[in-house]
C-alpha cells in the first residue's frame, strides 16, 4: 500500500553506498588535463556566451547587408596558425569541441588571444563542417571578415596632404592574390602610397593576399575601382602621369623620368598584360630591361623593380 516503508528493494535513503573501485584500471582519469583553457572556451562561461552573442549578431548582420556572409574562412590547423603569425586580421577562431590538443592548436589560441579582438569559440564538428562546406578543416577555423578598401581618389589626396608626389600601383587583370600580396609588401618598401585593383575580375585582399603581404597591408592601403579606365583618367585629370608596363613599350625604364614626379604605374598580368582600353589610356608605355633574356616577369617582381627605380630618383 502507498506509504508501506517496508516494500522490497524500497530506497528509503538518498546516500549512496560503497561503490566498486577500479583496481587501476582507469589511471588516464588521474592524468593531468593540461592548461586551464580561457574563459571563452568554457563551456557555460559567461565570456563564452558573451562571444558566441557577438559572433551570432555580427553574421547577421552581414547577411542583411550582402544576403550572405562576405567573410572568409581560413581552414586547417597549419593555415590558421600561420594567418596568425602574420596578422591577418581575423574577428573568431572556431575550436573543435574535445580536439587533440596539440602545438598547433595551443599557438593558434594563444595568438588569437594576443591579438585581441578575436573571439575564440568551441564548436561541434558537425557545426565546423558545415561552415566550411566539408573541408579537411582539423577543428581549426579562423573567420575573416571583408577587407574595407579605399577609394582610388583617398590614396593620391593621402600623399598630397603629406606633402609628396603620390606614388601608386594599379593591377589590371592580376588575379592571383599572391601577387597582390606581393605588390603591396614592394609598394610598402619603396615608399608608395598605395594599390588600385579593379572590381571584378581581379585579385581582391583575401588572406592569402595579408599573408603574401607580411603584414604591410595593415598600413598600406588597397583601393578598389568600379572602372579601372576611368579611374586612370581621374588620375591625370588630377596631373598625374599614367605609365603602363608593357614588354614591347616605347620607353626603357632606365629612361623614365616620369618616376620623379606623381606617377600612377600600371602592371598587367603575366601572359596577357594589360587589356586593350588600360593600355590606350595609359600616357607611355614603358619596358623593363631584361639582358638574361626572360620573356616577361609576373606581376609582384615588375611592380618591384619599378618601384625601386622610383625610390631611388626621389631620394
């Protein structure tokens, strides 16, 4: 009857008995679990809702603005550590939740944490794999959000307001952004003032192209044209001097005296160099001199030369 206390096998206490020890056999219990992570990587934290708060209102945030989210993803554990190492700029670093803790992953939270402003959040794999679309991601993903890229008119008005004659490097049709990259770090060494890319068709600051940089491009800006054509015609309605690199130009560089002044040098791509109405639009078409014999060298070598040419008249 309900209340009888003196029912078989009736629990009447809530103290557990004596338990059943393991003999040993479960020493990987006992072994140490390795450094405290941080707060955000804490399950129930309140850091760890805070960031994955912010995460969730900045993606859509970027899906109201585009549809979908214009950020990039940089996967795999090697990649992630060294977008890192070079300073890309990241806003979260996804971790698998009950990853192998290796040094990879211990120096890509540790860098992110150092960086600050990188939001470090634990995730499920199957959460991982739909991010990154079934890449061999190793429970590592760095998120990159869009680059913010300047109007071709700020880089020449940057170096006037500095007192300088602008030295600039437009690409037309480069698509490698290895190359972009490339270019930025020579125009950050020699002292120019920044890159045009094109809009479409073009090479745009991925994080290959911030890795390729080695950190430069965080104060050497990029600016991207609508119309690359029109853009070289604002520049010489400004009294800038539009020079085009060609292999079959009218002028060696050794030649140019065009580099003393505002200039704006524009570098085609490797086989087909520039396009038809760039070229036309450009004020002389000049040549690299090249005794070794090569046919044409790519992209990021070109735009170097040349700006160590101009460096070394305007010291």
């Amino acid at each position: 009857m309900a209340g009888n206390s003196q029912r078989p096998n009736r629990r009447t206490s809530n103290k557990k008995g004596a338990q059943v020890g393991s003999g040993g056999k479960r020493r990987r219990g006992l072994e140490g679990k390795g450094p405290t992570p941080p707060a955000e990587m804490r399950k129930g934290h309140a850091k760890q809702r805070a960031a994955q708060a912010k995460a969730r209102r900045s993606q859509g945030r970027a899906r109201k603005a585009g549809g979908k989210s214009a950020s990039e993803l940089v996967v795999g554990r090697n990649s992630v550590v060294e977008a890192l190492r070079e300073r890309v700029p990241a806003s979260t670093l996804y971790v698998q939740q009950f990853i192998e803790n290796d040094d990879r992953v211990r120096e890509a939270v540790r860098l992110a944490g150092e960086a600050g402003g990188i939001n470090l959040m634990e995730a499920p794999r199957p959460e991982l794999d739909r991010m990154t679309k079934g890449l061999h991601h190793q429970g590592l993903v760095l998120q990159v959000p869009e680059y913010e890229y300047a109007h071709p008119d700020d880089l020449a008005a940057a170096a006037y307001d500095e007192g300088e004659d602008p030295l600039i490097v437009a690409l037309d049709g480069i698509t490698d952004p290895r190359n972009l990259g490339a270019v930025v770090r020579s125009v950050s060494a020699f002292g120019g003032h920044g890159v045009v890319v094109p809009e479409r068709r073009a090479a745009g600051m991925t994080a290959g192209a911030w890795k390729t940089s080695a950190g430069t491009a965080a104060h050497t800006p990029v600016a991207r044209a609508a119309n690359l054509t029109r853009a070289l015609e604002s520049y010489q309605k400004a009294g800038m001097m539009v020079v085009g690199l060609a292999a079959d130009g009218d002028v060696g560089l050794p030649d140019l005296d065009a580099l003393d002044g505002p200039v704006v040098v524009v570098v085609g791509s490797e086989g087909k160099g520039l396009s038809r109405l760039v070229g036309e639009t450009c004020d002389v078409r000049v040549r690299i001199p090249m005794p070794g014999g090569a046919e044409s060298l790519n992209a990021g070598v070109a735009a170097g030369v040349v700006l160590y040419e101009a460096a070394r008249r305007r010291s």
